[in-house]
C-alpha cells in the first residue's frame, strides 16, 4: 500500500485530483488510515489484506462502492506463506468471511458472471466507530455539529450523503456526489432548519414526486410501489424516527 501513499502525496502537492463519485482524495485518505489503525485490530491478516484490495478498487481505482472484481484476480495478487500464488478456495474463503463480518456485501450472480461486491467504508462499521469514538474521547476531541448547516455547505451535504450510505433515502437508488439532493423532513417553509438530523439525501425522482409530502407517508407510498421491500421500509422507517426524535430534541 505504499503505492497509494505515494499517489496521495503528489496529488496533494499538485493540488489535482481524480474526480470520484463516492470520496474525495481527503476522504479517501481517512478512510485509509482507519482501515490501516483500527481494522487491523479486528480482521485478521488475509482478511485484512483482501480487504484492502477490494477497497482500494472501489474507492481508488474505480470510484464507486459497487465493484466488478473475479475471484482469480483477487488470488493472482496474494501468495501464501510458502510463496505461491493463493489459491481461489482461500480467497473465496476470506470473501465470505468478510461478508459474514459484514464490511462486504456480494451481490448474487448468475453462472458464468463476474460477481460484483459492495464495499463499506471501515467508518461505517461499529466496532471502527467505537474506536475512533474512543480515541477522539482520550484526546479530548468531541465537536457537537448537530447544529450546523448541511444544506449550503458542500462538504456538510457530502456528510448526509454518507450518513445515508450514498442511497435515496426514500427508494435505496445509489447515489453519486455530484447528482444527489437533499429533503427537509420538517419543511423550510414550516420552520425546517438545516440540522443534519432534519435532511436526508434523495435521488431527483424522489425529490420531484416527494415536493412537501409527509417523509413517512411518502416513503409508505414508495413501499407500496414496490419500490422498497418490506424490510427496507421497515429499516428506513425507523430511521426516519430516530432522525426526527434527534431533531425535535434539538429544538427544545
């Protein structure tokens, strides 16, 4: 990986970078050394190393959470530890046990088809968030943002979007950072203000056919559609509590 650190520097002092629809170089970076500090300490080695593979293809090479990568590619870039090339058996070994850890989803496929996998950001796993929560707490490094606008700040919207986890709220589409939206709960025009917990991202259909729309009951119209499963509702309605409890509590 001194490959990738390398590349960071000298984009740094280009002051250029690759334009990508998931992260920016600064974001990537992040994301890099939480996987380098805190998920060393909860993967083991071969899984780690795959990992790293998948992330750095999805996020540094292509782009996208979403990749198209084959089983014997993987194995072609490992060696075991007599010094051979990793056979496919432990590598679709180590895949599974990343999507049972749950940092890699596989997304079915038929015969004959390349498998495609969603990577995970190593901030959007639980245990890395402790950690990072943790280390932040030693240091005395707590920021309250929970009342900050996200709606005019641009990197502040890129936050709601990776809250999210680059989908529409209301739907599940994917979502690119330069293509999303983002809808008030509590509307501007009753009073909304423009706290992360009052926004949530959305695709352009959504935000169209949403307008002032009650959140929940347009979402139940989406799941009505067939848009979501009922399982996605039920998930997406709960979050949609949450954020609207997190939100009155701050305007009391």
């Amino acid at each position: 990986m001194k490959y990738i650190q390398e590349k960071i520097t000298k984009w740094r002092e280009s002051g250029r970078e690759p334009d990508y629809e998931s992260l920016s170089i600064e974001e990537f970076a992040q994301e890099f050394d939480y996987a380098t500090r805190y998920l060393s300490k909860l993967l083991k080695f071969r899984q780690l190393v795959i990992y790293l593979l998948l992330f750095k293809k999805a996020y540094f090479n292509d782009g996208k959470r979403i990749i198209s990568i084959k089983q014997s590619e993987l194995s072609e870039q490992l060696v075991s530890d007599q010094g051979k090339q990793l056979s496919k058996d432990v590598v679709i070994r180590v895949l599974n046990e990343l999507v049972r850890f749950g940092i890699v989803s596989k997304t079915p496929s038929r015969p004959g088809q390349i498998n495609e996998y969603e990577v995970r950001l190593p901030s959007e796993i639980r245990q890395v968030q402790e950690m990072i929560e943790a280390d932040q707490s030693a240091n005395d490094i707590k920021v309250d943002d929970r009342f900050d606008d996200c709606y005019s700040n641009p990197q502040k919207r890129l936050e709601v979007l990776k809250r999210d986890d680059y989908k529409c709220f209301y739907c599940l589409r994917e979502l690119k950072r330069d293509t999303f939206y983002l809808d008030h709960l509590h509307p501007r025009s009753q009073g909304g203000a423009n706290y992360k917990s009052n926004l949530v991202a959305t695709c352009k259909s959504c935000n169209t056919k949403k307008n002032a729309s009650d959140a929940a009951t347009f979402l139940r119209e989406n799941y009505r559609q067939e848009l979501l499963t009922q399982n996605e509702f039920i998930g997406q309605k709960e979050k949609l509590i949450r954020l609207k409890e997190e939100y009155e509590s701050l305007k009391e």
